[in-house]
C-alpha cells in the first residue's frame, strides 16, 4: 500500500474494498475501523512511489545490533589498527574527568558520555536540574560571545556562572480530524548571572554516531543539493553553513543544531574547550599526546545502527507517505556516495542519513535569537534520522534542538516555516496513516 504520488484526492478503490470483504468480513471490518477517513492527500494506493530503502544505512560501517548499545559500536568494516584507535579514543569519550585531569573549574559535564547518553542525546530539563543537561549558548546582540560568561553559561562545578532552570509551558492543539495533541516549549531562566539583553539559545546534545560518514559526504553533493532561492518553486530553499575547516580555510558547516562546526575535529575540540572547558595540558598529560585526535577518531567511527523490519508493509506504506508528504524534501531517503577519505571504513561508502545537512528556516515556533554563522535564529541543519527509532532504547527520548519534543510526533507538529507544507500535509493524514508515518521513523 503505497500513496499515490499525484495528489488527487483519494478514495480506496471500490473494488479492493469488495475483494476485501469476499475474502475475509473480519479483515473489511479492520480496514474500516482502523484506516479511518480517506485523507486528503491521496489514498495509500499501489505506486512505486516508496523509497528504496536501504538496509545499511550507514554503508559497510552498520550494526545490526539494536539494544542499548545500538550507538556505541565500532564501524562493522573497521580493520584491527582502526578497532585499536576507536578503543584508544572511547577512553577519553567516556572517562569522568576531574580537576586533577583538566576538568574546569566551571564546566557543563565532567565526561562527553554525561550528555550524550550511550552515544545519545542528553537528559531533558524537566522542570529539575539533572546532572548533565542541555546547555544555554550566549551572544552579545550583535552575535559576539559575551566579555565574562563566553559562549555558553558554564553552570556546573566549583566556579559554576549561574544555574538554569528550564520550565515547560503547554500548549494545546488539534489534528483536522479532532484528535487533540499538546506541545510544550521551554522557558528559560538562569539564577547567578545577569543574561538580561543577551541572545540565548538552549541545547539539547544530539546523537553522536555515524558523523565520520556525514563529513565523508562530497562538499559538492551538498552544494548541487542547496536551493538558496527556492528556484525549483517548491517551497523548501535550503542553503550550505559555513565554517572554518580544520586547516583553518572557510568550508561548510556540517556539525551542531545550526551546522556551525565544519567537522567532527572541531566539534570535538569545541566540546572539550567549552563543556568541559579543559585544560589540554593536564588531559595530555592522563591521555596521551593525541588524545583529541583520538577522541575525534572514535567519534567518526560509531556505527550506525540498521534499519530494522523494511519489509514490514505498514514500515513501507510510511516511508511512502514520508516521501509523499513532503518529509523527504529535506530528510532526502536516496542515499550519497561518500568520497574516499583519510579512513577505509569511512570511505566509498553508500549511505542513507535522511538528511541534506542544509539549513532551513523552520518557522517561528522553533526559533530564537541567536544567529551562528550564516545561520539566523530561526534556521536549522536537518537532522539525520538515522537510528532515530532506537533513541528511546538507548537513553534519553525526546528531540528536536532543545529537546522540547516528548516524541516523534510531537517532533513533526514542530515544524513550520519551509516545513509548513510537509507538517499540514502530515496533519491531514488519517490518524492510521500517521501512525504509518511514525512507525516507518521508529523502524530507522
Ligand atoms: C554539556 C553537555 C555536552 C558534553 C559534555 C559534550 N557534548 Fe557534544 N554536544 C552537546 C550539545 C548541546 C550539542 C549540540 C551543540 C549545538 O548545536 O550548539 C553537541 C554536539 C555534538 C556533536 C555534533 C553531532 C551532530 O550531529 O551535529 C558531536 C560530534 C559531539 N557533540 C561530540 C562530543 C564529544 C566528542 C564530547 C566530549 C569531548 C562532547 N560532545 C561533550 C552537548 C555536550
Ligand atoms: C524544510 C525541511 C524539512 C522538512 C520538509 C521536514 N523536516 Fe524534519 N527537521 C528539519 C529540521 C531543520 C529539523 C531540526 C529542527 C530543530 O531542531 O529545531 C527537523 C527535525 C526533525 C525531527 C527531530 C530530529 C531530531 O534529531 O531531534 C524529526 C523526527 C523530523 N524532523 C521528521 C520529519 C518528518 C516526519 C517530516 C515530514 C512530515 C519532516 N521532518 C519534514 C527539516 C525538515
């Protein structure tokens, strides 16, 4: 059962209902009761419209492994010599620095793995203060980081600058068809430290595997993808961040909600800098001269976990739709060729990330004020949706930039702006052909 691609307004055919219905009264009473009304974007009728989906998504590098560990696996592909440096740079990954090892004296978490749980995302702010959450990034109006607190409010540790508090406010909404949802949005206040007239911007940590692959993507394959101008009409631009590159040179932005890293290099040197605001001696001196490169290794070199039950009808009858409403736009389902790179694992490798990495203006609900890069408030990098379906197997379920989205669902109901299309469409489905929606997302 695949939507139709040309979007007449369907109905089921008569006939299939009459088939149906001589073949088995029960299987005609399910399809009545469970499929609800006919939607109005085309009927889930057969086309060749699903995805080709691949099972790897992640190339040679996947894990078929789907437990807790789903995002804590090496590469598949990986030979010995690079097996023994992901093992050298899991150490500092997950070791719970202290003073005596470099830790800050002000700092958000004492180890990456304290916000990005078994390689997943951080815990929520629900309402408490855990003890790694999602950060508050800072700027000056015109964007600059600010004289005292820097980029970012260091709220843990002995010289911790203030503490954050988040609170959630609801907000009630309804599908077409009356079923009743309620999104909820953060409201941040900060105890210690003056943040009045700064822009701020709260930040949940997103997953952390399979980014050796995402930054193996050929820089032109993203550039042929970017329509800064929407000059194909179909509402959805989509344009390249920048940033500078390891050697210093401007290139494109890969990494972060807003794209702002060039590579996993920089990220992973900002994360220690800044989250945890190291001291590079003393760590070096604990982990060894290349302990960043190291770190940097492991993290490019995460498996990403494989698609699970593809050929399940209702997990193809979603993806279809995904592509038919307008998902695949941005989170495109054909996969990239990566180039050949500095690792074998990471290279010539076919992948399918379910992103363009470009930034999209997605509306004012999502937005704050605070620009990085080409990136204004209200744009973000598409979010790879691979292996999103095991986040709740693996830590902490809940998503988009500052994890406001209890669920996948609530995640869609979030989008606007270039994604208005993609999210009324979504809406207008019956509530079964939602869940097929939800159920293709839950299979990656
Ligand atoms: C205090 C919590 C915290 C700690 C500690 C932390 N991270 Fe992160 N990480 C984040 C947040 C938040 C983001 C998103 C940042 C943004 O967009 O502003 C992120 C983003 C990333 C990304 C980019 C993923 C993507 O797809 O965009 C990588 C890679 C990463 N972190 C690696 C690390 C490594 C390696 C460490 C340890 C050196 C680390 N992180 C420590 C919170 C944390
Ligand atoms: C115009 C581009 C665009 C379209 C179309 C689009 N998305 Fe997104 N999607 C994004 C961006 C950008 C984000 C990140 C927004 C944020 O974090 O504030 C996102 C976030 C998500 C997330 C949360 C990911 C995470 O890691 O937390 C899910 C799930 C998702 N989208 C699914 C969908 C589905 C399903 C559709 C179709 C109904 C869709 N998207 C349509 C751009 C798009």
């Amino acid at each position: 059962m695949y939507p139709n691609s040309s979007q007449t307004a369907g109905r089921r055919p008569r006939s299939l209902f009459a088939a149906a219905g001589l073949i088995c009264l029960v299987g005609l009473a399910w399809l009545l009761i469970d499929r609800g009304p006919a939607p109005a974007v085309g009927a889930p009728v057969l086309t060749a419209d699903a995805p080709d989906l691949l099972l790897r998504s992640g190339g040679g590098t996947t894990t078929v492994h789907a437990g807790d560990r789903a995002f804590s696996l090496s590469a598949r592909s990986m030979g010995l010599p690079d097996r023994i440096r992901f093992a050298d740079g899991d150490v500092p990954f997950e070791h719970p620095f202290g003073p005596e090892d470099g830790l800050g004296a002000s700092h958000n978490a004492d180890s990456c793995l304290g916000c990005h749980v078994g390689n997943g995302r951080s815990p929520a702010a629900d309402g408490f203060v855990a003890d790694a959450g999602p950060v508050l990034l800072l700027a000056l109006a015109d964007g600059s980081p600010h004289p005292d607190l820097g980029q970012q409010l260091q709220d843990r540790g002995t010289a911790a600058e203030g503490t954050l508090t988040v609170d959630w406010v609801e907000k009630p909404g309804e599908y077409p068809d009356g079923t009743p949802f309620s999104l909820r949005r953060p409201v941040v206040s900060v105890d210690g430290a003056d943040v009045s007239g700064l822009a701020t911007s709260l930040r949940a940590a997103p997953p952390v595997f399979g980014g050796g692959l995402l930054e193996a993507i050929d820089v032109a394959d993203l550039r042929a993808l970017a329509d800064p101008d929407d000059a194909d009409g179909d509402g959805v631009s989509g344009r390249l961040q920048e940033a500078a590159g390891d050697d210093g040179a401007p290139t494109v932005g890969r990494f972060g909600w807003k794209a702002q890293h060039a590579s996993i290099l920089a990220t992973t040197r900002h994360a220690f800098d800044v989250d945890l605001h190291l001291d590079h001696d003393l760590a070096t001196e604990a982990f060894g001269d290349d302990f960043l490169g190291d770190t940097a290794f492991y993290t490019r070199t995460v498996a990403v976990p494989a698609i699970r039950d593809r050929d399940d009808p209702d997990v193809r009858a979603g993806a279809a739709w995904f592509t038919q409403v307008g998902c695949a736009a941005c989170h495109r389902t054909e996969p990239y060729v990566t180039a050949t790179v500095d690792v074998q694992a990471l290279s010539d490798e076919v992948i399918t990330p379910f992103t363009d990495l470009l930034l999209h203006d997605l509306g004012p609900g999502l937005a704050d004020d605070l620009p990085q890069g080409v990136a204004t408030g209200a744009e973000w990098r598409t979010p790879p949706l691979w292996g999103i379906g095991l986040t709740g197997v693996v830590g902490h379920e809940h998503y988009l930039h500052d994890g406001r989205a209890r669920t996948l669902e609530e995640a869609i109901l979030w989008h606007g702006g270039e994604a208005e299309g993609a999210r009324s469409a979504f809406m207008a489905l019956s509530a079964a052909d939602r869940a097929l929606v939800l159920r293709f997302l839950s299979a990656l």
